[in-house]
C-alpha cells in the first residue's frame, strides 16, 4: 500500500521567477540524479489556481511504496551528507524562495485502490 508524502507552500512575494527558475533547476537535477531516490515512486507537481482563498498555493506530492520506504529514505538522507550535499545546493527549500510559515507536510495513505478510475 503507497503513501503520499504532501508538501504545500507559498512563494515569498516578488520571487515567483526565481522559484520557478529553482523548481525547474531542482527537477531536473533529480531526473539526472534517479538512484539517489530508489524508494521515490513518482513526484507531482502543482499549483493551486482556482477555488478557495490561496491560489498560487505550490504542492508537491511524492509516492512511496510504503512508510518504511519513505523512512528509509528520510534516515538516508537526514544530514545531506555524500551526494545529497549536491541535491541540497539545488534544493529550492533552502534558497530562501519559500514562505516557510505557509509549509504544510503530511503523509497519505491510499485507500482502496482497487475500486480508483486512473
């Protein structure tokens, strides 16, 4: 059974450029870098932009074959030590683009797979 790990933010306002610059630089990194995430099933990535009160609300969503997957990883990569010292330098979450303040994380199960239309 997968988890979801949910991320969601605002960008600091008038660096929206940049963060998109970042999350472009960022992504692709991680394409070219794919071994360093082995437990990573799939990333999406979206803005929010219709309904509600936070457009423009960034969410990245990764998917983990289960929650020792994603421990496993997150024990890995705790210190960003070895080769996640470079995924650090790339990582938009520490180039101050992110209203930390507006950060959300939580962990989804999926339920009932078997019965979802994809």
């Amino acid at each position: 059974m997968s988890i979801f790990e949910v991320e969601t933010w605002k960008v600091k306002p008038g660096r929206e450029h940049e963060h998109e610059k970042a999350m472009r630089t960022w992504m692709k990194w991680v394409k070219e870098h794919k071994d360093l995430f082995p437990e990573w099933l799939s990333l999406r990535y979206f803005i929010k932009y219709i309904a509600g009160e936070e457009t423009e609300r960034h969410m990245m969503i990764w998917e983990y074959e289960s929650l020792a997957a994603f421990e496993a990883y997150k024990a890995r990569r705790k210190d960003y030590e070895g080769p996640y010292a470079e995924y650090k330098k790339v990582d938009p979450y520490y180039m101050d683009l992110f209203d930390h303040l507006s950060m959300s994380v939580e962990v989804w199960k999926d339920q009932d797979r078997d019965i979802w239309i994809e």
